[in-house]
C-alpha cells in the first residue's frame, strides 16, 4: 500500500508539474539559440622577425595565455606591414604594430597602444654624421620588405630629400643590418624597436657605433602627429663607460596591439590582460602604469578595449579561470527563462497543487450533501440512500493523499459518519 501510494503521488507531480518543467526546457532551449559562440581556444599573433622586440613580447604573451588554456601562436614575419596584411587576409587574429605604418584598412581595430618604440639611427663613429640630412650618399640599411621600419625610414628621409636616387638605400634589416654595421659594410642603419631588442642592446654597447641625437625631434613630431620625442639618459646604458655619454633626444613611435573585428570579445580582454602584465611596469621611456593605453592609436579603439580602459578586466575574469569567467557569461542570457517562467510558475504551481489534492476530497461532498437534503423527504426510499452512502464511504476511505491532506479527509470521513447516523435515526423513526 505504501509503495502504491508513492507511486501515485509520484503521478500526481508528474501530472502537475510536468507541464511547468516541459515548458521551462522549452524557454532555456530558446534562450540558447541567443548564447555567444565560445571563444576560440587557438589564435595567432603575428609579430616580427625572431631577433626582434615584438617576438619576444609575443612569447611573454604565448606564456600568459597558456595559464588560461589558450594556445596563442606566436608567427614570425617581416614586420607590421606585413603583419597587417596577414589580419587583412585572415592569417592571424592580432598583431602588434608600429604606429604610422596604418593605412586605414577596414576591419581592424587597437587594443591600445604597449610601450614606446624608439627611431634609432646608428652609424660608424668615423662618418661625420649629426643630421639625417647627412645619410644623402651613404650605405644605409632601413628594414626589409614589409617592415614597419622601412616605411618609417622612407618617410623621414623624404623630408630631408633622401631616396633611391640620390642615397644607396639597402634592404636590410634587424640582425643582418646589425652585423653588416659592425663589419664596416655599410655606414648607417635605422631600427625600430624596443630597447630590449638584443639587436639595439649589441649596437649600443659596440664601442665603434654611434647613436644619432634628434636634435630637431620638434620638427619631425609636428609634421607627424604619431611620434613623440623621447629622452635617453646619460649613462643608462652604462654607467662604468657613461654611454651614452649625453642625453640623446630620441623619435618613438608607438607600437599597438590590433585585432581583427570579428575576434570574440572575451579574448580582447585577455589579451589586454597579458598586455598589462608584460608592458604595465614601463621601462627606459616610459612611466610604471602608463601603458598599455587607449592613447597613441593606429586604429580606431575597440569597445571591449574601451571598457577595459574604464573599468578594469571583466568582473567574472578577476576571480574566475578565463574558462570559467566565458562560460557563465556566454549562459547569463539562460537567466531570461528562468526569471520569465520560474518565478511565476512558483507562485502559480503551489496552489494548483493544493487545488489538485483537495479537489478530491471536496468532490465528495456534493453526494454526500445530496443524500443529506434526500432525507428531509418524508417520501424517500431510504435504502438506495444506504448504499450509496455505504458506497462513498468505501471509496473515501481508497483515496490516495499526502499526509499534510489528512486532516481534510478525516473531515470528510466525519461528516460521512454524520449522515448515515442520520439515516439510521430516520430508519427508525419511519419504523415507529
């Protein structure tokens, strides 16, 4: 009997809320059709030639991603025209990029710019060199095809009248363009890179190599709003030689992280996150916590950036794993469905329940009551009365419940006991 009586009541909640559940399944299946795709766990970076500043930055954000299981891709390539044509063509997700190699391209936006990229120009100490305008008949390295170096030499040798026609102008870049330097090949070579670029740090510490001065850093900042001028200290390189042995007024442009438009938000704010972690002490130009920063743009900045700028990395992803933090905000949209339908359906289904159960006991008292009113009828037959009541109060007693309705049914039972003790006192009243 127990088990029959689980098993029906079991029923009864399958019968009540089954239709609630069906339906709230159907609202989270809906729902989900608006869920964000997740973020890729695989994107490339493209950043430069493997003796320079950008691939090993790309490495210090390899190793960053990794902690949060995202495989980053570090490519290695000529430089930031190259790396902007590999977003343009879809070879990468994000790139770092030297300011003023930008041409507007459609579809790419900054995360912000990282750090200051100085402009050096080094030449061998015996050419009598203090100007670019002194390049003009000079071997001079600028950068490989598709570098951002060559693009920026090309422009500032423009403004003092140096091309192709009048200067020998060499194709060479990062290690090669060093060691030619140091043999005396060549006379003069300009890089731009981070100082942690072992290239610059060889050239600056070679005691036949001398760094150019941009004494006119005004001019050349004026006619082109990306650089700004910069200050090497005296002596910051060495202090025992003192080298360089003068301030040295430095041009920089700034490099930027850009990302195609299409890459998953949740990943922008991870890579700013990596970004602040590798740039955020600043360095020789620049100040602890300045960078990365929404200033110094080659592109248009994003909007995940701008948030990012405004109010810090994602709450989800200050205390949870970057896994973790996507998940529950791919699926926050799943609370729609649950505030739409189950908060009423918890305030609708308790008394349809309650309704449910009593409604069998209720039912009963419409017979019961019929019979009662039948009594007061001198003319009734009172034994059909008799076995209908006998009847009632047999499939009263078969009625399957919960405990906290036992109260209702005992009434029940005892108005039926009423009845029938009526009945018999009507019995035998009409048998006197």
């Amino acid at each position: 009997m127990g088990k029959q009586s689980k098993s029906s009541q079991g029923k009864d909640h399958l019968h009540i809320f089954g239709p609630a559940i069906v339906l709230v399944i159907l609202g989270f299946v809906l729902a989900y059709q608006f869920v964000k795709p997740a973020p890729p766990d695989h994107i490339r970076l493209a950043t430069g030639q493997p003796d320079g500043a950008y691939y090993l930055f790309g490495q210090q954000y390899q190793k960053r991603l990794q902690e949060e299981r995202i495989d980053l891709e570090v490519m290695t390539t000529a430089g930031s025209i190259d790396n902007i044509g590999r977003l343009m063509r879809g070879e990468a997700a994000a790139a770092l990029v030297q300011g003023g190699t930008a041409q507007n391209e459609p579809g790419l936006l900054s995360l912000g710019s990282l750090y200051f990229e100085p402009i050096w120009v080094f030449f061998r100490k015996e050419a009598p060199i203090t100007r670019l305008t002194d390049l003009q008949d000079k071997r001079t390295a600028i950068g490989t095809e598709g570098s951002g170096t060559r693009a920026l030499a090309l422009q500032l040798l423009a403004d003092n009248d140096i091309n192709t026609s009048n200067s020998p102008l060499l194709a060479l870049g990062g290690r090669q363009a060093a060691d030619a330097l140091l043999r005396g090949e060549i006379d003069s070579a300009f890089f731009v890179a981070s100082p942690m670029s072992p290239v610059v740090r060889a050239l600056l510490d070679a005691e036949q190599i001398q760094l150019l001065s941009f004494d006119r850093a005004d001019a050349y900042t004026r006619t082109h709003r990306f650089l700004s001028a910069v200050k090497l200290p005296e002596g910051v390189i060495n202090l025992k030689r003192n080298l360089p042995d003068r301030p040295t007024t430095l041009l920089a442009a700034s490099a930027n992280l850009v990302v195609r438009n299409d890459l998953h938000p949740a990943l922008m704010d991870l890579l700013l996150q990596a970004a602040q972690g590798v740039h955020g002490m600043g360095g020789w130009f620049e100040e602890s916590g300045q960078f990365p920063s929404p200033t110094y743009l080659v592109y248009p900045l994003s909007s995940a950036a701008e948030r990012f700028y405004q109010y810090g990395p994602p709450l989800l992803q200050r205390y949870l794993p970057f896994w973790a933090a996507t998940l529950v905000d791919r699926l926050k949209v799943m609370l729609l469905p649950f505030l739409a339908l189950m908060i009423p359906l918890s305030k609708i289904m308790p008394p349809i329940y309650r309704w449910r159960m009593r409604s069998r006991i209720y039912r009963w008292y419409r017979e019961v009551l019929a019979i009662d009113h039948q009594l007061f009828n001198t003319d009734a037959d009172l034994e059909p009365l008799r076995s209908a009541l006998d009847k009632i109060e047999y499939d009263v007693s078969h009625i399957d419940i919960p405990l906290s309705y036992a109260e209702e049914l005992y009434d029940l039972r005892l108005h039926i006991s009423l009845i029938q003790q009526k009945l018999e006192r009507r019995a035998r009243a009409d048998a006197r």
